[in-house]
C-alpha cells in the first residue's frame, strides 16, 4: 500500500504539517512520500485561473492520497481548488484531507476548504477516509497538528 502526501503551501505551515504526518506514517512503517504542487505565478491567491504549474504531481502510483492545502478567503485555496479539479480520477484510492488556516476555529474557513476538497474527490471517485482542520494561531497549532497526525495516521 503506497501513500502520497500531496501539499500546496504557500508560506510553509502546510508543508510543516505535512512533514510531521509523513514522519508518523514512515514512523509506522507505511509506504510513503511527500510531493509538492508547486505554481511560479507571483501572487498565485490573485488569478487561480491562470495558474502556472511547476509541478503538479501524479496520483496515480498511489493507493491512498493525503491532500493538504491552506485556507484563502474562508474557502479552499485556488490553486489546490484548481489542481484537485485537474485531476480526471481517484477511483479505488482512499482519500484523507487536511488544511492548514490562521483563525482560531475551524467553522472559519477550515471546515468549507475541506467540504470543498471533499466534494471534488468524491465527484473523481475518491473514497474519504478522514479529514483535520489545523489552526495556526498560537494558542490551537500544537494540539491540532498533535490531533491531524492521529487522526490521518
Ligand atoms: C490570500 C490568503 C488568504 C487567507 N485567508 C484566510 C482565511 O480566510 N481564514 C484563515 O483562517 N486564514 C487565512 N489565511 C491564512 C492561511 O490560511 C494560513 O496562514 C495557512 O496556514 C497558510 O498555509 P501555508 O503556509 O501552507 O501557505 C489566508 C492567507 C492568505 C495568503
């Protein structure tokens, strides 16, 4: 059973997040990598619809796919948005979810992302096996990254 772990980060919080789960699945003896989408528009929030790829990784090796973007305007970002919307099937994967946001509480902007993520995965056939939201802030970081690694590993 192969993992990838698939992130879009902007300035490095979903990406730090992600190394943390990789490091527990490794942990567990799981198959698994980390690739980055990455985009070489220079304010990629501003035009998702003219997105730049520099990479935009395959699933398809894959049995079981993390998705793991940052939150933008109360929503998922655009270029995750765009990049899962590319994708022509999950069919036979199982699908896990995280996102990364400042606020304090998920209701604000994390839980939409992930219905919005949810929503395009499951219309390509992916099956949704778990989901996280991760506040940044100060006072929730540490506790919900402790509780997305649990719940996603
Ligand atoms: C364009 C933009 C819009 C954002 N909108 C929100 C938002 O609606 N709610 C929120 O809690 N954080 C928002 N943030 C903060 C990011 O979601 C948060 O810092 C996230 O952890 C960044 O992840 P990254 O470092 O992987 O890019 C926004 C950040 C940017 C750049």
């Amino acid at each position: 059973m192969k993992t990838g772990i698939i992130v879009y980060s902007h300035t490095g919080h979903t990406k730090q997040a992600a190394e943390l789960l990789l490091d527990s699945l490794r942990a567990r003896g799981r198959d698994c990598e980390l690739l980055e989408v990455t985009v070489s528009n220079p304010k990629p929030e501003a035009n998702a619809s003219r997105i730049q790829w520099t990479n935009k990784p395959d699933v398809e090796a894959f049995d079981q796919v993390v998705f793991a973007s940052p939150v933008w305007g109360f929503s998922l970002s655009g270029v995750m948005k765009a990049y899962l919307e590319s994708l022509s099937s999950l069919k036979g994967k199982k699908v896990s979810l995280f996102v990364t946001h400042q606020l304090p509480l998920p209701w604000m902007g994390g839980n939409a992302a992930v219905r919005q993520m949810k929503k395009i995965c499951e219309d390509r056939g992916g099956q949704i096996s778990a989901h996280a939201v991760v506040s940044w802030g100060e006072k929730r970081r540490e506790q919900d990254l402790a509780a997305m690694v649990s719940r996603l590993s």
